[in-house]
C-alpha cells in the first residue's frame, strides 16, 4: 500500500491523499483550496480522475470537500462514500462555493477584468448528489483490495479519521481532528497501531489553553458588554462554530451566568446547518443528546431569532442593545457581519468576540491588534468597540491533544499544516523517539 498526497501538503488547504494497494485506487477527500491559495484549484489534480476507483471523505469542511464536482467533471465515474452528516452538510457546503465563486466572476466581469474559467456548475453538484454514499461509522467496508472504517474524530457531526487494512499493512488517515473536552460533539478516538500514519498538524505548534478558561472568559466579556446595555457581535463559520457558541450561550443563560438577551443569528446557511442537526443528533455527545431527547434544543437560547432576508439583516442595524449578533464571514473578508461592524465598532459599549483563525493583513487581525480605525465599505471607521480572541472555540486538536492522540504511533507523516508549525510537531515527535516528516505534494510515501 502506498500513499501520495495532492493537497494539504505544508498548507493547510485542498485536503486530497491517493491510497494504493496494486492496481487499486482510492482517493481520501477531495477539498478545495481556500484563501490566497485557491487559484490553485485550478490546476491538474496531478493523478487522473478517470482512473480512481472510489472516493471516501472524512468530513465536510470545505477544504475536504470542495474539488468533488470538478473531480466529476475531469472524469471521475465512481461513488463517494461518507457518514451521513457530512453527506447532508455537503450540499450546503458546495451551494454556498458555487454562490461565492459565482459573485467573484459577476464582480470581475463589472470591473472589466479577465474571468477565469467556470471551474464547476450545477450539473457536476448534480451529478455529485447521484453518487453519493453514506456509510455508518465504525464498520468495515471492502474496497477492492482495501478494508475500510471510519471512525470519530470529534471535529463536526459525523467527522471521521480513515482507518485502512490491507495485506498485513495498517494506514491511518486523521482527517481534521477535534478538540478534546468540549461538550457538543464526542471526543476524537484514539487510532490503534499502524504501520503510517498521515496526521493533520493545523495547531501542531500550540497547545490550546483549557476549554473551562475559554468558558469562563466569555460569561465576563458577556456579562460586561451586556450589563452596559452594549452590543456583541461574533464573527463565525457556519458549520459547527456557530451552533457551538450557541451551546454555550443557552448553557450559560439555563445558568443563570449571563443575562437572557436577543441573539440573533444572521447567516442563513448557519440556520440551514442548524435544521440539519435534529435529523443526525446520535453524533453528538450524551449531553446534546439528552437535551434533544427532552424536546429541548441545545442550540438554541431562549430570545433565540434568525434572519431570512437582506432586510431581516438590515433591521438589526435599528435595534438597541444589550443583544447578540453571530454572522458571516468568520474570517471576516466578506458577509454580513461588515455591516454590522461598521455601525457597531463606534460604541465603546459594544465588543466583538472572535472565535476563530483570522489571516494575517485581514480585518480580523487588525482588531486583534488593537487598530483605531479600520476601512469597511470605502469609509473609515473609528473602533471603540473592544475585541477579545477566544482561541478556545477552535475545532482542532491543539499541540497536547495530537501528542496525545498520536500514542507511540511510530512512522508519521505531517500534512494539513503550515510548514513551520508542521515542523514544531515534528520535532516534538522526534524528542519522543518517533519517526515524523513533512509529506510533499505528488510524493508517494510507503505504508
Ligand atoms: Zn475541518
């Protein structure tokens, strides 16, 4: 058995691995690559699709998902196989790209500028809904030569590492791991001994501080912005850090530990994920299921309300706190949550509380830093408002946590990371005498 990674080597992005055993195929994920990287798309996937016998995806993030339907086009005519939340999340994942990259050739196209090709369309997302598969967790599949099992990850509903048997030889493939220790979703399983291991390695640099400290840290910023009659705004990604901050604020409030004010939720594809998670609630930990199972919904606080229409978002801007605001984008390069924010970063009342990665140069990252002003829609604006980071709500596995998951796994391969975190992990592995490297694009490695 071999492996040879297309994506997500020394980058964080385009997660893409090709699994061989003799003249059997299989490729693991097939996501997009995002942010400066994403004219990377459009390049050859640098094996060919027509020649893959099955696809199986560990979860639904976009960065494991997003070149499905241009693998379709290329000539891939196999079935995709993956758990059945990452199945229903896919196409409001995809919907949303396909919107997005739409939006980018309408802009380049008004500004008078070269467009790139259409990469992708409607009909490949159709032809991708036709051939996909859901499979359970936790079961052995046959694939050819291949045997196949998914197993938790704890990093969204129905998120899985692959587990791969074949002669004698054992692979594993982490997919995105989660975060131990938070309450919504299971904790990630731990791998048994394999003859490779190709792990992520996204915050391989860093442990993240205790979940309980990231907890308490928000009940005060809340407590404070909101006892002043202020307004908080958090910028997040649709999948999962939305819902999980709305755990924590119906949580906190059942506690009586903040106020019960408005919260607001303006992205429709948050709420669109929302309505998913009642249909799949056996992937949530014990806790979320038992609050289902009283009628309850664990994500839902009590002046719970969303938005539908441009205009539903647009009378926010009229309301007085104290209230909530959680919108799009999370990274802030986009969305909704600008027009909030060019309203609401004046008032020295109001807070903004980021909870997720912000790139470097991005509007995200001059909060953080303290910026007096920033530039939104062409206009400047003054910043009163205070910004915290929660780094805590991240939903991958700090440094400790891939140590930990990573046992006396022997051989280890290093992908989904930035190169010089990737290589703190590594030499981390080292000091405890395991074999670790950074996998290179289009580079087979034996298992
Ligand atoms: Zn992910």
């Amino acid at each position: 058995m071999r492996v040879t990674p297309y994506g997500a080597a020394q980058t964080v992005t385009g997660s893409c691995h090709l699994l061989e055993e003799g003249e059997y195929k299989l490729l693991l994920d097939c996501g997009a690559y995002q942010g400066a990287e994403d004219d990377r798309n459009a390049e050859p996937f640098g094996f060919e699709p027509g020649a893959i016998d099955a696809v199986v995806i560990s979860h639904a993030h976009n960065d494991h998902i997003g070149r499905l339907p241009l693998l379709l086009r290329r000539g891939y005519r196999g079935r995709v196989y993956l758990s059945e939340p990452t199945a229903k999340f896919l196409p409001v994942i995809l919907e949303d790209s396909l919107r997005l990259m739409r939006e980018e050739l309408e802009r380049l196209e008004r500004k008078g500028k070269p467009t790139p090709p259409v990469l992708w369309d409607e009909q490949d997302l159709s032809e991708l809904y036709r051939r996909l598969e859901p499979v359970p967790l936790y079961q052995d599949l046959a694939f050819g030569p291949l045997t196949v099992r998914l197993r938790g990850a704890g990093h969204l509903p129905g998120s899985a590492f692959i587990d791969v048997r074949a002669q004698g030889k054992h692979f594993i493939f982490s997919g995105d791991l989660g975060h131990r220790r938070k309450e919504v979703l299971p904790d990630p399983d731990y791998p048994t001994a394999a003859d490779l291991v190709l792990c992520e390695g996204t915050y391989g640099d860093r442990p993240h501080r205790p979940f309980a400290d990231t907890i308490r840290e928000f009940s005060e910023i809340l407590n404070t912005h909101l006892g002043q009659g202020g307004k908080v705004f958090i910028p997040s990604f649709a999948l999962e850090r939305t819902q999980e901050v709305l755990f924590y604020l119906r949580e906190l409030e059942s506690q009586k530990a903040i106020p019960s004010v408005p919260v607001y939720v303006d992205s429709p594809m948050a709420e669109q994920i929302s309505e998913i998670y009642p249909g799949v609630k056996s992937y949530f930990s014990t806790e979320v299921q038992a609050l289902f199972n009283q009628g309850l919904d664990p994500f839902r606080p009590g002046q719970y309300s969303h938005t539908r229409s441009v205009e539903d978002s647009k009378a926010l801007n009229r309301l007085n706190g104290p209230l909530i605001i959680i919108a799009g984008s999370g990274m802030l390069s986009g969305g909704r949550i600008l027009h909030h924010l060019a309203l609401g970063l004046p008032g020295a009342q109001n807070a903004v509380v980021i909870t997720g990665y912000q790139p470097r140069g991005g509007l995200g990252q001059l909060l953080i830093e303290g910026a007096e002003s920033l530039r939104i829609f062409g206009e400047t604006v003054p910043v009163r408002a205070k910004t915290y980071t929660l780094g805590g709500f991240s939903g991958h596995a700090g440094q400790d946590e891939l140590l930990d998951w990573l046992g006396g796994e022997r051989r280890i391969a290093l992908v989904h990371g930035e190169p010089d975190k990737l290589q703190i992990l590594q030499q981390e592995l080292s000091k405890r005498g395991q074999t670790a490297w950074l996998a290179e694009w289009g580079k087979a490695i034996e298992v």
